[in-house]
C-alpha cells in the first residue's frame, strides 16, 4: 500500500512545486522599487523608436518596452527611454544602465554569446538592403561594383556588406559613421552612392529625404536580421517576464484580444482566452507577476498586430507590409509558444 502510493505523493509534490510562484529576480526587484523600466532604445529609428518635439516616444520597439512596464509595473507609462547607438547599446545593457534593450538590433551568435546580454525573442524578421539615388539608375545591386558605401559602425550591416560584395567578386569603398544622423546626413548631402543598412531602417531614413523620390531601395535582400529584445545575462527570471511579454502580444493577436475588445473578452467562454486574462487561471504567479499581466499589457499597450499597424503598417509613412512579421496562422513567421 504504502510502496504502491508512494509515487503518486512523489508526482503531486513535483506538481505542487511546478506550481508554486516564481522567486522574483534581482532586475525585477530593482524595477519595481524604482517604479520605473529602463529601456534602452534607438536615437532615431522612426517606426521603432523615434521621440517627437515634445519628447513622446513611439514605436513598435517603444511599444514593446511600455507592454513590459504594463505586466511588471502596472502602468505602460512608467517607462525611462535611453537612446543608444549602434556602438553603445550591448555595453549599456552590460552596464546595467538600462534594464531592457528594445532597439532593432539582430539576434545572431557572437552577441548571445560573448556579450554578457541574451536576445529574448524576434519582435521584428528584417533584412539587409540598399538604398541609392534614382539618378545614379542603378537597378541591381550587383551593378553596384566600386560604390561608395555609407554604413554605421558597430552593426551587423557593416559585416554583411563586405560578406555581399566579396561573395559577388566586387569592390567598394565604405564610409563609416558612428550614428543615424550622421549617416543619413552624409547619404542624402551625396557623401556616397549607397547607403546599407535593415529594409526597416532604410525605408525609416527615406522619410527623412529632403525629396524621398529621388531614392530608390533596391529589392536585393542580402542577409537575416532577426530583430529582438535583449536582456542582461545572469537573471533567469527577469529574462522569462521579458520573452513572455513579447509572446503576450503575439497570443493576444492570435487570440483576437485588442486594446477595444479586451475588457469584453474578459466574460469569453473560450478557455484560452480566459487563460491569457487570467480569469480562469493565474499565469501570471509563475513568472512573479500577477493573473491581470496579459490583460494589462493588452489594455494598455495593444496586442502585436495593433502595434504593427500603428507603427509601420499601411496607415504610416513607412507604409511596410506585414509579410514575414505575419502570425503564423498568416503565412508569417510570428508563433509564440502557448501561455499554459
Ligand atoms: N540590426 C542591425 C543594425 C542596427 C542599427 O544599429 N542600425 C543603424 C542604422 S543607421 C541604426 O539604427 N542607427 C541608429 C543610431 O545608432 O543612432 C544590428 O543589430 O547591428
């Protein structure tokens, strides 16, 4: 009897531990006593993250720092926004000067695994393009040999274009700058031919051409760039709330929970929606927040779709398509593992 029972009191301590809250993290602690998320973000990245005369940030990375605020903080508004450069940002986060860095920057290797940050999840699928004035009528990137090159320094961008060009038996000439300012300042006063960077990047940077139909973005795609949020290394927990508040969102979208209809679907009789709510179940608990997390972040900041809408969608002067960024029940890439 006694042997016999033994592995059922066995199965339902280990259930009982799995259920049991998460320890909260040394990031989230400090978070919640400052009453304010540190976000690392770009100085100018319009669509991601871009600050208006009155100092207001938006974005679709922007967004995402103010989702994390909502589910740990309660409030989307409680958000510190950094600006960083290419150059700064992974030192930043090593630093311990910001607690997120939500700032178009390209999961790959080296940087998950020698910088001391790990990449949380892939917010936006990009890749690598170029840009180049109309009256150079340069209608191929493999008709670009010899080309001057602008590229930003401390960017994936900067590898790939020697990768590109090499691969293709070309030569060019790179010019390198230290910021976007700077960069597109130097492209659009004729400083080089070309100007290479990510496909969300460069269609940002026309926006901000004295005259945008004089330049033409080739359709040449010559990399992945699997953009995505990052965390320091060394905080399991905070790292957990991080990567299932950018899956929040995607659910939330699978789902059909908006920023209109979320207080609604609280009363929903389908039980996955009454999960993500919590009003059946408190998921939250497990990640040392509470059963409202995924409410909030939905309330307040909207699901992923809405912030892709509204940031870069058709309505915006970016004007980019969902296409890879699509969930996956779309044809996209976008497939957040369930919030059970
Ligand atoms: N995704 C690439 C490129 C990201 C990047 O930093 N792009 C430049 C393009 S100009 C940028 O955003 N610069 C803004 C700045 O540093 O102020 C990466 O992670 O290296």
């Amino acid at each position: 009897m006694l042997i016999r029972s033994l592995p059922t009191l066995l199965i339902g301590a280990a259930t009982l531990a799995l259920a049991l809250p998460a320890h909260a993290g040394k990031t989230l602690d400090a978070v919640k006593s400052r009453g304010q998320l540190v976000c690392g973000v770009n100085t100018s990245a319009p669509g991601f993250s871009a600050a208006d005369s009155q100092g207001k940030w938006t974005g679709l990375d922007v967004d995402f720092c103010r989702a994390v605020a909502a589910a740990v903080l309660n409030d989307a508004s409680k958000v510190k926004f950094v600006p960083l450069n290419s150059q700064q940002r992974f030192a930043s986060l090593q630093a311990g000067e910001i607690d997120v860095l939500s700032r178009n920057s390209t999961w790959t290797l080296t940087r998950d695994a020698s910088l001391g940050v790990v990449f949380t999840g892939i917010n936006y699928y990009d890749g690598q393009g170029f840009m180049v004035p109309k009256k150079l009528k340069i209608d191929s990137a493999k008709k670009m040999n010899g080309a001057t090159v602008c590229v930003q320094s401390g960017t994936t961008s900067e590898k790939n274009v020697a990768d590109y060009f090499a691969a293709n038996g070309m030569k060019y000439k790179s010019v390198v700058f230290d910021t976007a300012e700077a960069i597109t300042g130097a492209f659009f006063s004729g400083r080089c031919q070309v100007y290479t960077t990510d496909m969300s990047d460069i269609a940002g940077a026309r926006t901000k051409a004295p005259k945008p139909d004089d330049y033409v973005i080739l359709p040449t795609v010559i990399s992945k760039e699997p953009l995505g949020p990052s965390v320091r290394r060394g905080d399991d927990e905070w790292f957990q709330i991080v990567r299932w508040t950018l899956y929040a969102m995607q659910e939330a979208e699978e789902y059909g929970l908006t920023q209109a209809n979320v207080d609604e679907q609280k009363a929903s009789k389908d039980p996955t929606v009454q999960r993500l709510l919590g009003v059946s179940e408190d998921t939250g608990k497990l990640l040392g927040l509470d059963a409202q997390w995924v409410y909030r972040i939905v309330k307040q900041v909207g699901n992923y779709g809405e912030s892709f809408e509204r940031n870069l969608g058709p309505k915006t002067p970016l004007q980019l398509p969902r296409g890879p960024n699509n969930l996956w029940t779309k044809g996209g890439l976008m497939y957040a593992p369930p919030i059970r």
